[in-house]
C-alpha cells in the first residue's frame, strides 16, 4: 500500500475518533442545563466546521496524485492540527 493511502487511513481514523468525542458532547448536552447547552451547542459546532474542513482537505488529498502528495499533506496536517485543538478546547467545557 502506497503512503499517500496509508496516510489517508490515518487521518481518517483520527476524524473519525474525533466524531465519536462529538456526538459523545451531543448526549452530554441534551443533560445539561439550558446556559450550558449553549456553551456546548457553541463547541459542538466549532468542531463540525473544523471538521468539515478537515474532510475537505482530506479528499482533495485522495484526489490528489502521489506527486502532489507532500504538497497536500501539509494542509491536511494544518487542519488536522487545528482540530484537536478545537477538540481539546472543547473538552475543557465538557469537563473532560
């Protein structure tokens, strides 16, 4: 199996982990109360759009040919980066 695919399991395996954690702070928000919902809610939505960016950049780098493929990676690792600090963040709101 070639790098780039390897690579491409990798990051998709972590963004998968991490929507795990976010639909775990989705169950964890329907419990709590009213003004902490909306901190969570605020969080949760943070992650999606890290995320959502984060998948982007990873299927432009599967559409992307092995040559481009250092090029790529640099910004999927950007995204990726950016995630779990987002995810980290949000863990301290949920008590994580």
């Amino acid at each position: 199996m070639s790098d780039k695919k390897l690579y491409e399991q990798k990051i998709q395996a972590e963004f998968d982990t991490c929507k795990a954690q976010v639909d775990k702070f989705k169950a964890e928000a329907s419990g709590a109360s009213a003004n902490a919902q909306i901190e969570m809610h605020k969080q949760i939505k943070q992650l999606e759009e890290k995320m959502s960016e984060g998948k982007t950049k990873l299927q432009e780098l599967a559409d992307a040919s092995e040559e481009k493929f250092d090029e790529m990676k640099k910004g999927v690792e950007s995204i990726w980066q950016s995630t779990k600090s987002t995810l980290h963040h949000a863990s301290k709101h949920f008590g994580k």
